[in-house]
C-alpha cells in the first residue's frame, strides 16, 4: 500500500471535484472545488490556511499568495504568584509553593508566510474570483466559503469518484484516507524527491510553515519509501 499521492494521482483527485449544477441537474466539474485540491497540494498548505485566504491575500503580478495562520498556545502560570510553570512542575519556581493548581491562559499567534504560485493556478483563481456568478461575491471576499468538515468531505468523495485507494502512515503502519492533509503530505513529499539539499529541506521548511527543521526532515524518510520498494523489486521471486 503506498504512503502518499504521486502528483498524476491529484490531477486525477481535481478532475474528480464535482458538483451539482442545478441547471444541468447532474454533477458537473466544480471550479471552487479544483481550486480547493489545488491549493492544498501546490502550495502545501493546512486546511486552516486554504480556507482563510481571501481576494486580498493574492498578488496576481508577483504570483504570490500570503496565508496565515492562527495557534492557540496554553500558557501554565502558579495561582499564587502568576509565575511561568512547565507543564510538569511540582513546586513554583518564583515561591516554592507546591503547585496544586496552575493557572491556564490562552494565547493566540498569528503567523503570516507569503508563498509562490504557479500560473496556471492564478489563471484559474482569477477565472473564479471574476466570474460574474462568482461565490466570492457573497463570501466577503473569502475565497471559500465552507468549513473544514465540508472541505474533507469535498477531498473524500473526489478521491472515491478517482478510485484512489487508502495510504498507509510509513511511520505508524495505520491505514488511513485521502484527506486534505495528504496532499499537504504530497507536496512535501515531492519536493524532497526533487530537492533533498540543506537548501531545499530549509525551503521546504519554510513552505510548510515548520517552526522546527526536524518536523521538515521527516518527509525524508517518507520519501525514502521509494529505496525499499526498489530494492523488494530487485529481489523477488
């Protein structure tokens, strides 16, 4: 069973995006849906992110699309002196009082990344967003107006109508479907089979968001995959 989406594999998941036209009375290709895949796999984004971007946010003469994204970080605190704890404190650092109960305070970060996009990609962005029928209209500029349960199923059933079947987590065995984070996954993954240099893997960091190198280089041993599965072939009987 394969670990991720090969590229001609989201070609096929886009193609599959349908939805029902009303005047047609059958399901038909959705260009708010294509989108949708699209930007999840070409600009390796969380659905968080894909579904906050709004008109504003893309720079057509650039070829640029600037995302953000909110983390909500928890704060530990003594209820005696409000002094900072880690999470496996016994004993207040600021007044030695043993702590019974820490104090939880909620924290929001908003982080901005500006990303490249392909042109094909602005062609069709630029088709939705100026069509006269167009869902931005009514959405307040939000490109898409739906949440992320309706955007996983939109993935799920494109991935049904394509008959692309389960992958398996390469670092826990579990099976798992085609969701929209799988094709954050294959966009990592391509990258890395393209470009595995110290420059690449920092680019790729960057991509993706990672506060942290190590949460990158794990696409490494994902793409890693391919020397197994060469080296099964090599020797079977």
């Amino acid at each position: 069973m394969k670990a991720y989406l090969e590229p001609q594999e989201v070609d096929l998941l886009e193609a599959n995006a349908l939805g029902y036209d009303a005047r047609a009375r059958r399901q038909e290709p959705c260009l708010m849906y294509q989108l949708l895949i699209r930007l999840l796999f070409r600009l390796g984004a969380r659905i968080s992110e894909v579904l906050g971007i709004g008109v504003d946010d893309i720079d057509f003469q650039n070829r640029r699309i600037t995302i953000e994204r909110l983390k909500v970080r928890i704060k530990l605190t003594c209820a005696d002196c409000g002094t900072r704890l880690s999470r496996t404190a016994r004993f207040c650092p600021g007044c030695g009082a043993v702590v019974e109960k820490a104090v939880k305070e909620a924290a929001e970060h908003r982080r901005q990344r500006t990303l490249p996009i392909d042109e094909k990609t602005l062609e069709m962005l630029w088709e939705y967003i100026n069509h006269p029928e167009s869902p931005v209209r009514a959405n307040g500029k939000r490109l898409f107006s739906m949440s992320r349960g309706q955007a996983w199923r939109i993935v799920k059933e494109a991935a049904e109508r394509a008959r692309l079947g389960s992958l398996v987590n390469p670092e826990t065995g579990e099976v798992r479907g085609i969701s929209p984070h799988r094709l954050r996954d294959a966009h990592a993954v391509r990258a890395v089979k393209i470009d595995d240099s110290g420059d690449g893997m920092r680019l790729l960091q960057e991509m993706l968001g990672h506060e942290s190198i190590e949460t990158t280089m794990r696409y490494r041993k994902v793409a890693g995959q391919e020397l197994e599965e060469w080296y099964d072939r090599l020797w079977k009987e």
